[in-house]
C-alpha cells in the first residue's frame, strides 16, 4: 500500500474543503529576484478566498546589517502570531498553503506554523497552476478577515542555530544535510550568496528530489527510499541557501519516518556571514572562509 504524504494534500482536497469555516488557505507565492512578483500574480488571480502572506514581509524577520541571521532570518514568534491572528487563523484552523515554486514557500510557511505548535497545516500539491490548469475557479476579489486569536507555543526542539552547527561537524550521531542544487553544494556555482561551497561534512540532497517528473509531492515510501543512507536513530540538521528551500526537504524527512529532524534557519547565508567558519567545496577538502 502507497502512504501518501501527511503534509501535503491534492487540488481536490483542497476544492473539496475551501469553504468549511475552520480552513484557511493561504497564497504564497514568491520569486526570488522578484520580490513584487508574489503578491502582484495575488492581486491578478488566486483560489477564491485565499490570503497572501509574503516571504519577506510576513515570513522572515528583518535583516542584520552583518549578514548574521542569514537572508531570510526568522520572523519574531510573537510577530508572526500577531500576523497569523489578523489573517484569521486561530490555533484550531486547519491552514492549507500553495505557491507556484514547487512548495518552496509554501512548506516555509508550514515549517513555522510547526515552530509555533500549530498541528493543523499542510502544502497543497503542485500549486496554484495546477489548480488553474485544472479549470477550477480563480478570482481577484480580496477577502477580508475576521481577526481570530493565535498563540503560540515555540517548539524550540525544532530548530538548530549556527552554534549548534559548529558543534555538529565531525560528531557521531548528528548528519547535516544540503538541500541545495548539487552545483551549488560543490562550490562550482554560486547565484546568489558572496560564497560558494558547504558546510564541512554535509551531505546533499537537493529538495526538488522530493517531486516526482509530474512535479507531484512523492510517497512516503519514496521519500524513505530517497533517504535511505540516512540514520533514523541520529539528529539532522537541514540548511540551504537561507532557510527556505530546506523546509521541504524537512516536510520530505518527516513523511520517510525521521523523527529527529532540525532545521538551520540562517543555512549557508548565516554560516558565510562568520569569517572563520570553514567551509567544503567539492565532495570533501575543507578550507575556511576568506
């Protein structure tokens, strides 16, 4: 038998669901680069009465000055409840969130729902051009919330900073894994960051393995499968560029059965913002950072 993911749910689910009263849906579409992008293709069209929440506004904190904290740093607890409240989720609503980029931005915003002890939400498979392709309604209209109450309880077990990082390298029983592009991994290409390469020992398992060819969310057993070097006994610490793309490797990790799974919010960005962290470039050689 196929167990299907217990993340992420189908266009039909969501269809099915849209207008029960304990479901929110949430847009989060957003394309590095671009970041109006988002919340304009909201504002052109989006599943009936669904909210947007933007990456950077809503979803990440504000910057350091020094790079600490990585590009996308995590938004005040407090804050984002105060956020989540005003959208008119309450801890009893079941959230849905889509985008357009794979479940990249979606999956962020699952992560920090988790973070915030909210049980209740999940990724809607494929995103929103499947929802349209599948000729099923869209509009412009905006819906006003009515403002509910969000509290949180911080799951701090989910989360690894840089110093747990540190501390991670070249010790028994804990596995960093690289959700990145394995160009970008190895140190030959760098799009985005002021450096290139990995974090000493890592291991690589780009978070766009977690789709199948039809650009579907994978099975469970297919997730395990795709880990299956992996330790189940161990701790994994999940990073990419800046916390974003990690999430749906975690999403992927928690469906094949891992159960001690943290994510490094700052990733690669944070990391490189310490000159005298080390850093890998190819498979294996450290060499610290300039």
């Amino acid at each position: 038998m196929i167990v299907m993911s217990q993340n992420v749910v189908s266009v039909n689910w969501v269809l099915a669901r849209m207008y029960e009263p304990d479901v929110v849906i949430v847009d989060c579409r957003f394309a590095l680069g671009k970041p109006e992008s988002g919340q304009a293709a909201y504002e052109e069209e989006h599943i009936p009465g669904a909210l947007y929440l933007d990456l950077e506004r809503d979803l990440s904190g504000p910057k350091e000055e020094d790079g600490s904290g990585g590009r996308h740093p995590l938004p005040d607890a407090a804050t984002l409840a105060g956020r989540l409240g005003r959208a008119g989720i309450s801890n009893e609503t079941r959230v849905v969130a889509y985008d357009d980029q794979g479940g990249a931005m979606a999956s962020r915003l699952w992560w920090l729902m988790k973070y915030l002890g909210h049980e209740t939400v999940y990724v809607m498979d494929a995103g929103f051009s499947a929802w349209k392709n599948a000729g099923l309604p869209t509009t412009s209209d905006v819906r006003v919330p009515i403002p509910a109450q969000f509290v949180a309880s911080v799951q701090h077990n989910l989360l690894a900073d840089m110093y747990d990082v540190q501390g991670a390298i070249g010790r028994e029983g804990v596995t960093l894994v690289d959700s990145r592009e394995g160009a970008r991994y190895r140190g030959e290409v760098e799009p985005i960051d002021a450096v290139a390469g990995h974090i000493p020992g890592a291991r690589n398992y780009f978070w766009g393995e977690g789709r199948d060819a039809a650009g579907l969310w994978k099975s469970a057993e297919a997730q395990a499968e795709r880990f299956s070097s992996l330790s189940k006994d161990g701790e994994l610490i999940v990073y990419c560029g800046s916390g974003v793309t990690a999430c749906p490797n975690v999403m992927a990790l928690q469906d094949a059965g891992f159960t001690k799974v943290k994510l490094y919010a700052g990733s690669w960005s944070d990391w490189i913002s310490y000159v005298s962290n080390p850093i890998d470039v190819g498979d294996k050689g450290a060499r610290p950072v300039l």
